[in-house]
C-alpha cells in the first residue's frame, strides 16, 4: 500500500512522516523534487507468533510506502496542485491529510493563523477542482464522438453524475456506483475516489481536551462521511517516540497516556479504510503475511504469491490464525478436524493461515 502524506507547509507533515517511519531529518532530500519514500513494516503480532512457532529461516512482514510530499501552497495563497504535482500523487492508494491544530508562535502559520476548518476546505475544494477539470474535458471529447454517432452515451452519462456530486461537494468515493462505474471511471485517475484520512496534528497538550472535543464535533459535522477517518495524532512528541527502543517507547507512550503509537494506529486504519486484510503462509523455511483485498477468492489470493499457484489452483487448505496457535500445529488441527479444505472461490478471511495445493 502507498499512502500519501500530504497538507500546507508547516503543518508538521515530516514531522508525522518521521514518526510513521523513524526517519530522520538527515534522511530529507534536499530540493524536494519529489516525495521522501519510505517503506515501514507492518508489525503484526500474529506473524511474531507464528515465527516463534515454526522457527523459520525467515520471517517477511507485510509492508507500507509512506510518501512526504512537498506542502501543497507556496505562499499562502496560490495553490500548487499543478500538473507535475497532480500526476506525483496519482499512484498512490490513500490520502493522509495532515491538518495543523498546534498554535506555534516560532513557525506561524502560512495562512495567518491556525484554523483547521478552513484548511480542509481549501485541500477539498483543490481535489475537487482537480477532477472536475479531468471530467470537463473529457466530456467534451465525448460529445463530439457523439455527434460523429459513436456510442458514448452510458459514459457521458456516468461523468456527468460525478461532475453533478463534485459540484455539489461530494466526493466520488461517496458516490453509490456499481462494480462495472468504478471499473469505468479507475482509468482516470480521480482523486476524490481515493479513501482519505485526516491526520490532527495537536501539540501533546491538547490530547484529550475539551478544545479537542469541540474540533472533532464540528470536523464530523461540516464533513460526515470522514467520521471513521479523524486521526488525532501529536506528531512533534510521536516524532521523537520514534527515536526511542521499543521499552522506552513502551513507556514514554504510558506516561502520555497513549495507548498506541501512530504509526500502528495509521497503519490498521488504513487497512480498514482500503478494504485489506492479511493472510499467512508458514513453514520452515519462512513465515510471511500477505496483503490482500478483503474477500478475494483463494485462487485470486494464491496468485499473489505466484502466478502459477493461481494457474495450477487445486485447493487450498486453511486454518484460522486463533485455532492454529491454540491447538499448536498443523497435524494438531488436521486431526481435530479444524483445517479445513476450501475451493477457488473461497473469500479469504483476516487472519487466515494456509496452504495452496496447486499443479502446473
């Protein structure tokens, strides 16, 4: 997954790439010509245990890309989403908006003072400006091929109610669209159809506070549909947890009465939000998650792995993580009758250990 961290200069944007991935200022590129990239395991748990179980030769976490990219407005007034810009975040799978609460009086905010409302809505309307542009010209494309009598109908029609739900504000990803729309509509590249999450980058002061309450209120009010992606995160101090041993981390985390870091909490929203999960293959020789969409068939899943485990899928033979850990094997489970045998079209659960039969 490729997650794009992106808002105004000043906004503590590094500062939470930092503490997501452990970076260091020293690891900035200078020019900012593009993002700083950074890869960050996701530490499952479940996969620490299952390597503790089968003492492979090696034990592969499932990943995340982190993108910093440069602030979003040069001088507090033009916008800089322009094409360059537009087509560097075009790969990336989410949006983590990080929006300024902190007061700062050293670094004073680009747009006078700190309003986290107003802030959102100019990134808003920039996505929104954004793809409608793509839409006005392409329907203008198509209507010419109308006229010449070229079948263009059912897409003139389709872009014109994302055009309508854009004007009226609304995001495509908020748009009731069939399989075969989204289908239609990924080739551009959209925006708005990506999930996003807004991080509320708060001095550690703030955490918990009453002003706080009264933010996330009226953030939930002014933008429904981002009520499961408000982040509260306080960068500055999360930054330098970062830095610190895992016990120390432990620790400093307890003190501030954090029950989890940012970076586990960004990375199972994210998950959440992109609709993935994890399954696990296990042996001696690795133990390795993937990362997957929820739900995929177990064909599908197989060929994640390898193209010819998909081409050759016999069966798949599956266990819960929970069951496997609680009988301890699997000749355990074979004989308690828990691992089971499913078929290519079995939907893959979270947490799902298996293995593929298969045949080329």
């Amino acid at each position: 997954m490729r997650i794009g961290i992106i808002g105004l200069p000043l906004s503590g944007k590094t500062t939470l790439f930092e503490a997501l991935t452990g970076a260091s200022p020293a690891d900035h590129k200078g020019g900012r010509e593009g993002p700083d990239i950074k890869v960050v395991k996701v530490m499952d748990p479940r996969v620490t245990r299952l390597a503790e179980m089968y003492q492979p030769k090696k034990v592969t976490y499932a990943e995340m890309e982190y993108l910093d990219f440069a602030g979003i407005v040069k001088d507090g007034q033009q916008g800089e989403m322009d094409g360059s810009f537009l087509k560097s975040i075009g790969k990336i799978d989410a949006f983590v908006h990080v929006v300024r609460v902190f007061p700062d009086s050293v670094f004073p905010h680009p747009l006078g003072k700190v309003d986290p409302l107003r802030d959102m809505e100019r990134f808003h309307t920039d996505l929104i400006l954004s793809d409608l542009a793509i839409i006005e010209k392409r329907l203008e494309r198509l209507r010419k091929d109308l006229k010449r009598g070229l079948p263009v109908k059912e897409e003139i029609a389709l872009l014109e109610r994302c055009g309508d739900a854009l004007e009226g504000e609304i995001f495509l990803n908020q748009v009731d669209l069939d399989e075969a729309a989204r289908q239609r509509l990924k080739g551009f590249d959209f925006l708005t159809m990506r999930p996003m999450i807004v991080a509320l980058n708060v001095h550690e002061d703030q955490l918990g506070t009453d002003e706080m309450d009264q933010i996330m209120a009226k953030m939930e009010e002014t933008y429904p549909f981002l009520k499961d992606s408000l982040f509260v995160v306080a960068g500055k101090i999360e930054m330098e947890i970062a830095q610190l041993n895992e016990e120390d981390a432990a620790d400093f985390l307890e003190d501030l009465g954090i029950a989890e870091s940012a970076m586990n909490r960004l990375i199972h929203l994210c998950y959440r939000k992109l609709g993935r999960i994890s399954f696990f293959t296990v042996g001696k020789d690795e133990v390795k998650a993937w990362t997957i969409p929820r739900g995929l068939p177990a064909a599908k899943a197989a060929g994640v792995i390898h193209s010819d485990f998909e081409r050759g899928f016999i069966k798949a033979e599956v266990i819960s993580f929970d069951d496997l850990v609680r009988l301890g094997g699997i000749p355990e489970a074979r004989q308690r009758g828990l691992l089971r045998l499913e078929g290519k079209d079995y939907p893959v659960r979270d947490g799902d250990v298996i293995t593929f039969r298969f045949n080329v």
